[in-house]
C-alpha cells in the first residue's frame, strides 16, 4: 500500500471510530423502527425498500447489533468521501494533497453539517448517500480513463455496477439515476474496445440485479407488497383537483373515496403524504386497489398534462423554499423496544455536537452553508452550464466529460420531481452532499495549489508519491 493511500485510509479509520463511538450504537428514527421491527419478527414489507432489513436480520442472527451496521455506515461515508477527493483532484489535474483531502473531511464531519449525523443514523437516505458518493468515485475514474484515451478498467466498469445497483436497491425513486448512468456508460464504452454484446450486458447489469432481488424479496423471503407508488398517485391526483376542479369528473375512482374536508382542509404542496394517508381527505379504502388507481392515474395525466406539471412543480419547488421549517435530521434514538439507546458515557460530546448543529441549522448566515438545498442545487446546475457552455465554444471535448461529474447529483434532485411525497430535507441531501464534496474539493484543492506556486511551499507533498513494500 503506498504510504500516502496508507495514511487516507488510518485517517478514515480514526475519523469513522471517533463518530462510532460518539453516536454509538447509532441513531433510530421512525424508519429505524420498522426495519427493527421486520428484522425481528421476519415478516417483511417494502413499504421502504427492504435490502436494509434483510441486512439487519443477517447481522441480527450472526450475534450483532446496530452498532455493526452503523461503524461500516461512517467508516463507508467517510473513506468513500476521502477517494472522492482524490479523484476529483486528478480529474481536474489539481495538484495532489492530503491536507485537501483531511480539510474537506474535517469540514464535512463538524457540526456545520449533518453529515456525521447522518452516517449514524440507520436509514435509508444514509444508504443511498454511501452508494452516491462511491458511485462518483467510479465515475469519476472512467472520466479519467475516457479523457486519456486508456481502456477502461475491468475493475472501475465493477465498481460502477456495484454502487449503481445498491443505490437502487434502497431507493425507489432512482430511476433517473439508472437513465443517466446507462446513458453515462453508453458514452465511455462507446470508443472502447469492449464488444457490443458485453456492453449491452454491463448496461443491463443493474436491470438484471433488481430483477433478481425482486424474486428474492417476493418469492424467498414473502416480503408484502404495499404498493407504495399509490401514494405518489393519490398525493398527484388530490393536487390536480385542488388546482382544477374540472379533473374529477375523470377520476370517478378518487372522488368516491374523498372526504367532505377535503376542498376545505387540503392544501396543495403541503406534507402531500399527512393527507393522502391520514383518512382526512381520502379515506384509506381507497388503497384497496392499486391496479384501478394506477389505471386512472395514467389517464387522468395524458388528459391533463398541464394541470399535472403545474401540481408537479408547486410541490418540487416546496423543497428550495427558503426559511421553510423542515425536519433535518433525528437527533436522538427514537424509543422503542429493542433495547436501543445512546451510551450514557459519550452524552457530553454528543449533546455538544447536537447543539452546535443546531444552531449552525437555525443561524440565518450558518444555515446557508448545509442547511438550505436551493444553494447546492444551484451551485450543480451553474457548474454543469459553465463546462457545457466552454465545451460548445472552445470545442474541447474535455469540458464536455467533465460536465459529466454532475449529472448524478442533478439526476437525483430531479427524481423528486415524478416521485415526491413531501419535502422532506433527507431526501435530497444525498444529492447537497455531492455536491458538496465536489465543491469543497475543487475550492480547497486550488487554494491548496496557488498557495504552494506562490510561496514555493515543496514541504506539500502530492498524494500517492511515496511506495511502501
């Protein structure tokens, strides 16, 4: 291992065992508890994507516990975001630093924002952002090797694969991921000498894996099928009628289902997901069957294809609404039976950590830094233009592959789009960290350069130049 690789990884080690050991066994919120619940019992539900229960009944049998699951959540965020610095300074032929590396890392994990919060937490939204961030590090490696015009590597194509079909399997609406991906592939293998039918394969691989996982999860392990996206469809419909009422004369299905509050209590873009499964605008039969609200979803939409953007994009916009009070982050185990809770031996460290986050979340200059989606997301959009907008004037095919970087994050943020159910902070902070991570890595690395060119500081070693046998 060369000692610089060496150092990253004890760096990352420390890094993970410090917040293990601070948040130990790890955070529960709401969500925690229904995997804990399923993993306990056996009976599985995919209401949430269930690859982390089936994971916590492993680690659960095999003699475990939470704090298994949540050290290999910090030590996968932490390590994953060090190789993404890296790879991001090749791509961008920064020179090398490992100061860059523990500056973006230290930034990162301190409370300006959650995300040390998050890689203890068990959830979901920490798995995706794990798969996120490592999906970019491969990414980024077949930028490289596209750029420089070398095949690309057996092993990257793998990783790619791998990170790609996790982020999947945890969440449902990753979809656009996977189109941008398969298309992100189609480009690097396309001057490979890799032949049509193993590009086809590698392309198809994930289709495949999630095919595969859905007869493990249906067939093997019985998992009910909840039919989660009628929620979505419940949530979109209610909103084309508040904003025109015209549309329930095309959803029969619907209107026999809605309550006498709704055209007084419902509000469009408001926690869509508190009304659609409360029972106080539409009562819960309406969930009884799935195949007729899909089947007037589809038709009400090519119908009213306006009215349905419209709903659409007043509730996308609800989550770059500045100021808004949101839920950030859980802040504590949530009760439960299991026998789960922080270690009465690091409460001062933890409750210190809690506060400043707090504060760094409500101070209206901190807040902006981690707390406010719409900076990031602007920030992801603004680089994607800037790299197109050199590549269309300077003819340079280079800008182009670099514009590639960001197409993840943005793929993600966008997802929400088709699939949101309220406007939760968690379900695009994967997307924020990303970008975060780039942002910071391109901020520090370039500082990092000019101030060793301007003061001629050769005690800055670049990364990955010393070898140990």
């Amino acid at each position: 291992m060369k000692l610089d690789n060496q150092k990253i990884f004890l760096f990352s080690i420390f890094v993970s065992i410090f917040l293990w050991i601070m948040f130990y066994p790890g955070i529960l919120s709401w969500d925690s508890l229904y995997y804990f619940q399923q993993a306990s019992t056996g009976q599985f539900i995919d209401w949430h994507p269930p690859l982390l229960a089936f994971v916590l009944a492993f680690v659960l049998k095999m003699g475990g516990g939470l704090g298994v699951i949540t050290f290999f959540q910090c030590f996968g965020g932490i390590f994953g975001v060090c190789q993404l610095v890296i790879e991001i300074m090749s791509l961008f032929q920064i020179r090398r630093s490992d100061i860059v590396v523990f500056g973006v890392v230290i930034v990162l994990v301190s409370p300006l924002t959650p995300f040390s919060i998050y890689l203890a937490t068990f959830w979901k939204d920490t798995w995706f952002l794990i798969s996120l961030i490592w999906l970019l590090v491969f990414w980024a490696k077949l930028i490289i090797s596209t750029r420089s015009g070398f095949q690309v590597k057996n092993w990257d194509i793998a990783g790619f694969l791998f990170f790609l079909c996790l982020a999947l399997l945890v969440r449902h609406n990753t979809y656009i991921l996977y189109g941008a991906s398969a298309l992100f592939l189609i480009f690097v293998l396309g001057g490979s000498s890799i032949n049509l039918y193993r590009k086809i394969f590698i392309i198809t691989t994930p289709l495949f894996v999630l095919y595969m996982f859905s007869l493990f999860e249906y067939n093997y392990m019985n998992t009910e099928k909840m039919h989660i996206e009628s929620v979505v469809y419940a949530i979109d419909l209610l909103s084309m009628v508040d904003l025109d009422n015209s549309v329930i004369q095309d959803t029969p299905y619907l209107h026999q289902y809605l309550t006498s509050d709704f055209y007084s209590d419902f509000r469009i873009g408001d926690e869509g997901t508190v009304y659609a499964l409360s029972g106080q605008v539409l009562r819960l039969e309406f969930y009884d069957n799935p195949a007729e609200i899909q089947d007037e979803y589809i038709f009400t939409v090519l119908k009213h294809p306006l009215v349905w953007l419209e709903a659409k994009w007043i509730m996308y916009v609800d989550f770059f609404r500045v100021g808004r009070e949101r839920y950030l982050y859980h802040d504590h185990v949530q009760q439960n039976m299991y026998g789960v809770k922080f270690s009465d031996k690091f409460a001062v460290p933890r409750d210190m950590f809690f506060n400043a986050a707090g504060f760094f979340s409500t101070n209206q200059i901190a807040k902006w830094f981690s707390y406010e989606h719409l900076v990031w997301f602007s920030v992801n959009i603004i680089l994607i233009l800037v790299y197109l907008v050199n590549w269309i004037t300077k003819r340079k095919k280079s800008f182009l592959l670099l514009s590639f970087l960001f197409v993840p994050s943005l793929a993600y943020y966008f997802s929400y789009f088709l699939a949101i159910t309220l406007s939760d902070f968690r379900f695009l902070y994967p997307a924020t960290i990303a970008i975060q991570v780039i942002s910071l890595s391109l901020a520090f690395g370039y500082a990092n350069q000019w101030i060793v060119d301007r003061y001629n500081l050769s005690a800055v070693r670049p990364l990955h130049s010393t070898s140990v046998k």
